[in-house]
C-alpha cells in the first residue's frame, strides 16, 4: 500500500462518521506524519505498517470524536504512531495556534503595551536602584574634573 492509498482509505473510512473538518484534520496530521517519518530515512512501507490499517484509525478517530463531543482529544495513544510523541506535541502546537490566530487584533495591541509597560518599569526600578549609589559618584568626579580644570 502506497502513501496515497492509504490516506484515500482512511478518507472513505472516515467519510459520513465525522464531520469534514476533523476528516480534513486528520488526513493532514497522517500525511505529514508519514513525510517526516520518511525524512528520517524510515521506508514509506515500514511507517505504514506501523501505522497499520486505516480504518481502524478512522473508527477509532471516530469513537474518540464522539467521545468528546465532536471535538478532537488532545491525544490519543491508538493510532498516532508508536512513540505516541509526536501526535501530542503536534496537535498541542496546533491547539495554541489555534487560540492564537482567534485573538483579535486589539487584544493583540493591549498585550504588547501591558508587555511595553512592564519592560519599562522594570527598566525604571533598575535606574531608581542605582541612582542613589551612582549620583554621589558621578558628583564626586565632576568636582574633581572641576577641581583639575581650575588648577590648570
């Protein structure tokens, strides 16, 4: 079975039991899943048995989509491959990025003047630190600059 086999499987499989969205999801999650294993220099036919059949994925995505609700489990051990790690940082990562891009650009502009203002107030507590120890200096050699000057 080639790559392309096996995601048109998993497709047919998955088609009518979730909704075209999570199908969509999950075709990508494989195929790039598969991309990257290959990258490694695994075979495309050893990380497809590893995988094994994908409708067993598919009903398994399935039960598990029903499971939640129509939404996707942050992880799921079945189905993601035998170190289980991969899927989970990946959909993690695309769980924040999903929150993220949902920020609206004036919660964008309030999160970087809260991030402006505690910079500069952290600048400021460090100057206001320092100032006592560094005024009596830099008076001290100012008048001593003086003092030479007025010498000469």
């Amino acid at each position: 079975m080639t790559k392309q086999e096996f995601l048109e499987r998993m497709r047919q499989a998955l088609n009518g039991k979730v909704s075209s969205g999570l199908v969509m999801e999950n075709l990508r999650y494989y195929e790039e899943y598969i991309n990257v294993e290959i990258r490694k220099g695994r075979s495309e036919e050893e990380v497809l048995n590893e995988l094994g059949d994908p409708r067993l994925l598919a009903r398994t995505i399935a039960e598990t989509s029903s499971e939640t609700n129509g939404q996707t489990a942050e992880h799921a051990d079945t189905g993601y491959g035998a170190d289980g790690e991969y899927g989970r940082l990946s959909r993690t990562r695309q769980f924040f990025l999903k929150i993220l891009f949902k920020i609206p650009m004036w919660g964008w502009l309030i999160l970087l003047l809260v991030i402006v203002a505690v910079i500069l107030s952290a600048v400021f507590s460090v100057i206001s630190a320092v100032l006592p120890v560094l005024l009596p200096i830099v008076a001290v050699l100012f008048l001593v600059k003086v003092f030479r000057d007025w010498i000469n």
